[in-house]
C-alpha cells in the first residue's frame, strides 16, 4: 500500500448498533471521511449527525444524490441489504456491507451483478480475516506447513435470551435476520474456516430453534465435506450459557492448528519446535471493521478489488443456505449443484 491516499468519502445507512462502530473507527482514521448518514428514523440520523458533524437524511436516495459521497457503508438489517446495495451501485457508489450480505442466493448475485454492471466495488464486512494471527494462518496452511488436511471444524457456542430476541421486532425472523445462530453469530466463523480450510463441496444439517421462541433456528450442526477431500463439523448455538465462543480446528497429515476467538492456541507442525510470533493487539470489533473501512479506500484509489469481495462472501452463504435446505430436505446437499438452479 501507498503511504498516503486522498480520503474517501464515505456515507452510512442504517444508524443502529453497529454503524456506531463503523462511524466511530472511520472518523480516526485519514484514509476516509464521514460525510452523510441516513437512517429512515429522522432522530436516529439526526443522533449520529450531532456526533459525527455528518450530513443527516431519512431518505436514501436523496443522500446518495450526493456527487461528493464516494461509497456506502450498509448497516441495516440484513432483509434490506439487497435493494439498498443496488441503489447505491446505481448512484455509482462503492459499497462495503455488514453481513450477511444477503438472506437468499438470488439476492446474492443481483447485488454482486449491479456492482458489476456498475463500475463500483463492493466488500463485505467479514473482520476475522483481518485479525494478524488469522493472516498468519492462512499463509502456513497455504505454504502447506499442516500438509494435506483431513478434518477442519468450527464451533460457535454463544448465548442469546430471549430477551435479546424480544428486543427489536425484525431479530430471529426469516424476513429480516434470514436465520438466526449460523446466519447472525456463526457467519464470521463459516467464513473464517472455508476461508483456512477451503471451499466446501456437499453438506448436511440440522437447523433448529430448539429453546428461543423465535422464526429461526438457535442451534445447528452441518458436517462438511471440503473440494480436497477433507471432512469436518459446524456446531453453532446461541443457547450455549456461559459458553465458550468460537474454535477452529484444522488437522493435516503434518501438523495441527487451533484457534480460540482471536488467538492461535495449539500449533504443532512435523518435526518442528514451532514458537508463535507476537501479535500485535487485535480485536474483531473495533479493529477488523476499521481496517476494512481502510481497505477499501486503498481498494478504490489503487484501482484493486477490496480484501473480501462480494464474491468472497457468497461461498460462506451457500454453506448456511445448504444447511437449512438441508435440514428441511433431510438430505445431503451439493452446493455447485443446489445452488446453479437457484
């Protein structure tokens, strides 16, 4: 990257809970600029117009009216994500979009299609990817320092009360949130093990609401089938009290590697005594955020794709979609297949 890029010009949609990160770690940063937000509650933009010094809307389309605005960080929830991506590609801005990108495959590619058509690149928010100690495996997995791997697995055990869920009308309903523990919480970890692991070919799953009295599920299992051969499991619950968080573990025929949340706590490698390099102080919330509101500045000025790509994205919603499919099917799903007739 070059030392110094003019700042790109950044407005926000949606001015709930997590655009407060995206609006707080780009106002520290050179790279971008915060020059609108938008929000269809009037008080909610008008909160963060007196906060940040940005322009407040209650209509999208005037905001992106805008010639100074350059892109658009979708903070919305996720039901809304799809036509609010395809205005702003329309109005030629680039976009970087909370997840999940999209609820359905079909909105999916739209999206991915009118950035395409559009000129403008869009991104994902997916900052686990961005963390030093995930870059650092995902270069020894691909120097093929684990060999070749046979079981790669991840484990999300979180919880969620029902209050939680009770909290704002569109959570735990298919409409809005397009599922509940593996779409909402457990995404950033389908995305960060197929990201080390690689793609997944077939799956099959149960997805269930099994103690939450909502739409979607709570809980879900998927046993994975990867494009090298590879096996290995998802187990995501919000029902977890006093749970753990996330896990990976990926296993080669030479070596070993285990993640907890951001930390790398078992490295074993044939024939090697293997010492961990410091990391630098890394956390998901704020840090992966702002540096992927950075990239994507670099993204634009460089002329390059951003770090996670729409396109990026897709492959971690077809392995949540196949396992709802799946659980509804009661069948193994391959996901090429499943998902070209779709």
């Amino acid at each position: 990257m070059v030392s110094k890029v003019e700042p790109l010009r950044y407005g926000i949609v949606g001015c709930g809970i997590i655009a407060e990160v995206h609006a707080a770690e780009m106002v520290k940063i050179s790279e971008a600029e915060l020059i609108a937000v938008c929000d269809s509650k009037p008080d909610h933009a008008a909160r963060f117009s007196a906060q940040y010094g940005a322009a407040a809307y209650s209509d999208l389309d005037q905001m992106l009216a805008r010639t100074d605005i350059e892109a658009v960080c979708i903070c919305t929830p996720s039901g809304l994500h799809v036509e609010q991506v395809i205005r702003a590609a329309k109005a030629g801005k680039h976009v970087l979009c909370e997840k999940p990108m999209a609820i359905e495959m079909k909105g999916m590619d739209r999206m991915i299609e009118a950035c395409r058509e559009a000129g403008v690149k869009l991104a994902t928010i997916f900052p686990r990817r961005m963390s030093p100690q995930a870059q650092y495996a995902k270069r020894l997995i691909e120097q093929g320092a684990l060999g070749r791997l046979s079981l790669c697995s991840a484990y999300v055990k979180i919880y969620r009360s029902q209050e939680y869920y009770d909290s704002a009308g569109w959570r735990g309903t298919w409409e809005m949130d397009g599922g509940g523990a593996m779409m909402n919480q457990g995404i950033h970890t389908v995305d960060l093990l197929q990201w080390l692991a690689g793609n997944v070919v077939s799956l099959q799953g149960k997805a269930r609401n099994v103690l939450r009295d909502i739409e979607v599920e709570d809980t879900a299992i998927t046993m994975l089938e990867y494009e090298s051969g590879a096996l290995g499991v998802l187990e995501i619950t919000t029902t977890a009290y006093k749970g753990k968080g996330m896990r990976i573990e990926i296993y080669g025929e030479k070596g070993s590697l285990i993640i907890e949340e951001e930390d790398i706590v078992q490295l074993e490698m044939e024939g090697q005594q293997v010492q961990l390099p410091v990391f630098p102080p890394f956390q998901v919330i704020p840090d992966g955020h702002r540096e992927q509101i950075r990239d994507l500045c670099y993204a634009v000025r460089e002329q390059r794709e951003p770090v996670v790509t729409g396109e990026e994205g897709r492959h971690s919603l077809e392995i949540i979609l196949g396992t709802y499919a799946s659980s509804r099917q009661q069948e193994e799903i391959r996901l090429k297949e499943y998902f070209a007739v779709r």
